[in-house]
C-alpha cells in the first residue's frame, strides 16, 4: 500500500482500481501497457515473454473494475519460436509502430523489435550502438512513440553525468539518426516507462526501491525536439498509503469528453505476496 505526496495531485482525478489477480500461472510480471483509443481493450507484455490481451470493464458510471477475456500468447523470435530463455525473454516496454502494429524493447539482450501483430513474428530494428554497453538489468525500460512518429526511448540504470546539465540516465529520439538525450535523476527514482499525450507532451513513469513509491513527471514536447538540458515537472507521487505496488506500465488515452485519462498497472513480480493492479485516473487541465 502507498501514499500520495501531496505533490501535483491538483491535477488528478482518481478514478478507480482493479485488482486483476491472478487466474492463469502466466498473469503476472506486467512491465508493458498499452490500451486502445475506445478504452475497450488493452495490450499489454510481462518481462518473462508473452503477450497479453484483453477486455476492459467497466461499471455503469464508466468505473473500470476489472479485465475479461484475457489471453496469452508468447513473444517470438524472427523465425516465429517463442521466447524461453529469460535473456531472450525479458520485455521491458511496449509502444505502437507508426504504419501499425507493436514495438517492444528487451533487456538482457539489448534491442527493440517490431511485431506487426500479436503472436508473430518480430523483426529487430537497430539501435543506439552505445545500448550494447548498458547494464544487463539496466537498459531500455521507456518507451513511447512521438507525436511525430519517432522513438523515445531511456535506459534504467545507464547513468551519466552531463555536467551543467546535472546527472541522469541515457536515452535517445529516433531513429534515422538516434538522438542522444540525458533523462535527468533524483532522489533515488529511475524510469520505467513512458507514454505520449495527446497534446504531444511525454509522462514518464518512475519508481523507486528500496524505500518504494513511484512519481510521474511530465516533459514537453517542444523540448524533445530542440534537444538541450531536459526539465520535467513532477506531477505526481505516490507513496505511504495510497493502493498501489510496484507500478512499472502506463499507457494514456482520450476519453469521450476529451479528458485525458492514463492508466497505471503493477509489475507483481511472479510474487505472490505482490499484486497485479491497474489503475485509473484523469489528468486535469493545468489551473
């Protein structure tokens, strides 16, 4: 259980919580989210190799309270094999591809791989040279597609020190070329994953452990494009007694009245002690 800080909570609406459990040997271990521009389904992808797809509920005043029809399907390699190895296996992200389709980053073996759909196939894509060098448990956990279609992508734990732009972790806009980028850090939070507004703005999802909570800050899109020292606002804490566990997935879309509405979803770890949650909540428009 957690608590909110306080801090940025003006602009949140809490909206609701479902606790998905854990009915099949495979839910679990969530650590990518995505949902589709109705609300109805989601997609999602867990750091031990598979898909995950299904139905959202909702009660009759639109309060989500839980997910239906859920299957699995396990990510495959180019030649079609599922994944088994935890090398090959560990999905960290997930994002659409611009013309269709998903692309989802691993760490272990460091790349990022273009499904066209669920169950196939992936074709690896290249990457930043410099991603061969990050920690084996240390590499792309962000991932969200621009307004303008191109990539952005941050490691965990390949940390940097930009000098006057203080210290942070690496990540990259691209491709065609990959851009370079310090994503900057602090009090002991590390990203895990990002999703694009609709406006063009970028949230990204932290947490941080041993002492567990998890924030969201927010970074413009305009300063995504002109490169230079990267300033995010914190929009959100979440930590002491507030439900939730270790938030790792989001994903964000645009609700009937235009209200931008993100959903959050827990990584359980495999643990029984932990829980599969998905939250969701509205941004409000800034006062």
């Amino acid at each position: 259980m957690a608590t909110r800080s306080g801090r940025g909570w003006e602009r949140w609406s809490f909206a609701a919580v479902s606790n998905c459990g854990r009915s099949d040997p495979r839910f679990g271990g969530l650590s990518g989210l995505r949902v589709s521009a109705d609300g109805k389904r989601f997609v999602a992808i867990t750091d031990v190799g598979f898909w995950m797809a299904g139905a959202l509920r909702y009660d009759a005043k639109g309060r989500l309270v839980g997910v239906a029809d859920v299957a699995l399907e396990p990510l495959r390699d180019a030649a079609g094999r599922a994944l088994t190895r935890k090398r090959d296996a560990d999905a960290e992200a997930v994002s659409e591809a611009p013309g269709g389709g998903y692309i989802v980053a691993f760490e272990g073996r460091h790349r990022l791989v273009r499904y066209r759909r669920i169950g196939g196939p992936g074709e690896t894509l290249a990457t930043p040279p410099e991603l061969a060098d990050a920690p084996v448990n240390g590499g792309i956990e962000a991932l969200t597609t621009l307004a303008d279609g191109r990539l952005l992508i941050i490691t965990e734990t390949m940390e940097v020190d930009a000098g006057s732009v203080g210290s942070g972790v690496r990540g990259w806009t691209g491709p065609a070329p990959w851009r370079p980028l310090v994503w900057p850090t602090d009090a002991g939070f590390r990203p895990t994953e990002a999703a694009t507004l609709p406006n063009g703005d970028v949230l990204i999802l932290e947490r941080r452990f041993p002492l567990l909570a998890a924030r969201l800050r927010r970074i413009g899109g305009k300063q995504l494009q002109t490169g230079g020292a990267l300033r995010p606002e914190e929009i959100a804490r979440f930590e002491g007694s507030l439900t939730f566990d270790n938030m790792e997935a989001m994903a964000v879309r645009r609700g009937a009245s235009g209200e931008t509405l993100v959903f959050l979803a827990s990584d359980d770890n495999q643990n029984t002690f932990q829980h599969t949650l998905l939250l969701l909540f509205e941004l409000l428009p800034t006062p």
